[in-house]
C-alpha cells in the first residue's frame, strides 16, 4: 500500500485483507522527535498505551502548570526577578514537551503552521535563555568569577542566537537546538557544583535538580537510539526528570523565601539591637555628664536639674535649703600624700555622709535609683538639701550633729588627720 501520513505520532491501521508474510516499508522523514524502530500494536494494546501515556502527560503538565501559577504569584507578591525567570523557564519547559509529545500539533498548533515547523527549536532556545538568567540570579552570580560570567554571557548570546536562527532555518536549528539545550544544562551542572563547594546551602537543590534532568534527558535519548530497551520508566524518563527538576528547584526557592525571612529578622533584630545600644550609650553618656566620675554620687548638674524639676513641681509651695559643705584636710592629703591616697579618703567620707543622711530622714533624696543624698560638687566640696528649711534653728541643729558625728580623728595613709567641716 502506498499512503502519506502527515503526524507527528504515527498511528494508523493496517489494511484488514493483509494475509501471510507481509513487508512493510516506510519512508519516515520528520524534523521533530522520532522514535526508531517502530513498533505495530494490536488496537487494545494501543488504546490502552495512549491512555497510560495521555495520563502521565496529564499529570506532568498539571504539575508545571501549578509550579508556574506558584513561582508567577511569588513573584507579584515578592517582585523577585528570580521567580520570573523560573516561570517562563517552566514555560519554555513546558513547551519543549508539547513538541516531544505531539500535544502540541493536536491541541495548539497545526501541522500546516510555520510555528509547527520553529516550535521546538523556539521552545529550547527560549528554555536555555531562561535556565542561564535563572542560575545566574538564584545562586548570587556577585560571588563567581569573571570567568564563569563570561562563559554565562556567551551562553546567552548562544540561545538567543538560536531562537533568531531557527525561524530561517528550522531544520539545522533543530539539530543545534539539541546541542545548545545540552551544553547548557552541563553549564547549569557546573555552576551548581562550583556554588555548592562554596558552600552556598541552596545550592544543592539546584545541582540536585538539574542533575534529576540530566539523568532523565539521557534516559530518554538512549532508549531512542536504542541502547536502552523500551520501557515505560525510559520512555516517560524526561517528564520523570523534568517533573522532579521543577519540584526541585520549588523547594529551593521555597528555601530562599525562608532564608530571606530569616535574613529580615535578623537584620531588624540587628538593627534594634543597634539602636538599643546607640540609646545605651546616649544613657551612659547622660549618666556620666551628671555624676562625678570618682564617687559616682550626683554632681552640680543633676543638682540644678533636680532643683528646676522642684521649682515647676512645688511653684513656691514648700521650703527646702542647700547646704554646701567644704572639707579643706581632703586637698591638704591630695598635695602631700597625693592623690592616690586622697580620693579613697574622701570617696569613703561622701558614702559615710550619704549614709548618715539617708538615715536621718531629714533630707531630700538626689537621686533615687542608688539612693544619693550627697551631691559631689569637686573634690572636697560637697552639697546636699534639707527638708522644712523655713525653721532655720532646725537646720543649725542638724548641721552641728553632722559637724559633731565627723570630730576625731581619722587614718589616712597611716596618719592621724583631723577633719575640719565647714557649712553654708
């Protein structure tokens, strides 16, 4: 029988008034996937072939559907150009396998259309292109080297190179589309390898997943080529490949969104804690500027502020007087025994003092965090305030029992010192 069939899968029946030894000859030419040898089934046998095929097909394009819709959402959400490329790699993927397939002649284009005959050479151009931008942004290209840069830019040009080429010669572009897909891959494989020595964590499901592809394109091409036997695992082992790259690489940039996350945090914690300690230090700054550095006591300026709050709180209501207290023995010790030896002395007498005021109960409190009634105005001079001032008699009596509680004589240095105060 002499007949022409125009498909891109080749089913037809056999004539039915064929009888004993029959030879059949064909003269297959095609400028997409062909499978040789070619097989003659029974009609059940095919029809039940074609369903277990349109099934796995269905299933891997629903999976690259909802991958697509996935990573094309993040991207709106996130505005993460790394989404967009994998997206429109998937895309591209996608319609790779409408040409192995034949999908694609029966349910979106014809076979007498012109796109029919660049289909496939536009699908893996575009696949190639979109493989390259997507390494190149998912795994941080900053960190290669110019090398590795160069070579991604060279496979760039290559495939868009490709995709012009294949609508002037669809045939030969073909043929370089095949190679321009396998380099490119390879490409991918050793950038994912040279990540993951760095050290870089999502790196690994990056080569993990292209290396899934690899094994399943191999697969494939060697049961067309007849090295391994037909069977449904090497027949279906590119969408197998395929289907577990795309999962793959999901997972990854689902590791990224989180590695992103916890990048975020940490950054806001950063810089929480750095305003924290900014606030610190303005605090510690505070504090320093209103004690004296040696005792730690409140010196003049927290002295004045504290008057001022006082003054606006009590508006003339109240009385309270500041008494200044001069101890000359604390500079004579300083310029014969030197300082060494004057300012634990009279670091000791201002606590001494605070102690014997706080108990007292007759004066106001300075600072109410260390519980500071002594205000150290310089070295000897010292200042604190007494309640219900309006009495002056009451005052000179509390003086003259502090002036009193201090007569004797003091060690210092191994010197007996007395101490002289005196008050206004």
């Amino acid at each position: 029988f002499n007949r022409t069939e125009d498909f891109q899968s080749l089913i037809f029946p056999l004539p039915p008034n064929l009888s004993g030894d029959v030879d059949i000859y064909l003269r297959v030419q095609s400028t997409t996937s062909m499978q040789i040898p070619l097989e003659i089934w029974s009609a059940e046998y095919t029809q039940t072939r074609h369903s277990q095929g349109m099934l796995l097909w269905g299933i891997y394009f629903g999976v690259i559907s909802a991958l697509i819709l996935y990573n094309g959402f993040l991207f709106f959400s996130v505005r993460d150009i790394t989404y967009c490329y994998y997206a429109l790699y998937l895309v591209a993927s996608m319609g790779v396998m409408l040409c192995l397939s034949g999908l694609g002649n029966s349910y979106f284009w014809t076979l007498e259309s012109s796109f029919s005959r660049h289909a496939l050479t536009f699908f893996t151009g575009t696949m190639s292109l979109m493989l390259l931008a997507f390494a190149r942004s998912f795994l941080n290209w900053n960190g290669f080297p110019p090398s590795l840069n160069r070579i991604l830019a060279v496979g760039v040009a290559v495939c868009l190179g490709l995709i012009i080429f294949a609508w002037f010669n669809p045939v030969l572009g073909a043929h370089l589309a095949a190679w321009s897909g396998s380099i490119t891959i390879t490409l991918a494989l050793g950038v994912g390898f040279y990540a993951l020595n760095r050290g870089l964590v999502i790196a690994r499901y990056f080569f993990l997943a292209f290396l899934m592809f690899a094994a399943g394109a191999s697969t494939y091409l060697l049961n067309v080529f007849g090295v391994l036997p037909v069977s449904p695992l090497t027949t279906h082992s590119i969408q197998l490949g395929s289907a577990l790259e795309a999962v793959l690489l999901s997972l990854a940039l689902a590791h990224r969104i989180k590695e992103d996350r916890v990048a975020a945090i940490n950054a806001l914690q950063q810089q929480h804690q750095t305003e924290q300690q900014l606030k610190q230090m303005e605090l510690e700054a505070l504090d320093s500027a209103m004690h004296d550095p040696m005792t730690h006591m409140p010196n003049d300026s927290l002295l004045l502020t504290r008057l001022q709050d006082w003054q606006r709180t009590h508006q003339g209501n109240g009385h309270f007087g500041l008494v200044l207290l001069q101890i000359p023995q604390v500079r004579e010790v300083a310029s014969s025994l030197g300082r060494e030896t004057a300012d634990p002395f009279f670091c000791s007498l201002v606590q001494s003092l605070n102690k014997m005021l706080e108990g007292s109960g007759e004066t106001l409190c300075i600072e109410e965090k260390i519980q500071a009634h002594v205000v150290v105005i310089e070295f000897g001079l010292l200042a604190f305030l007494c309640q219900n001032a309006e009495n002056t008699e009451v005052v000179k009596g509390f003086i003259e029992r502090v002036q009193s509680h201090y007569e004797g004589t003091f060690d210092v240095g191994n010197i007996s010192i007395n101490i002289d105060m005196f008050f206004g």
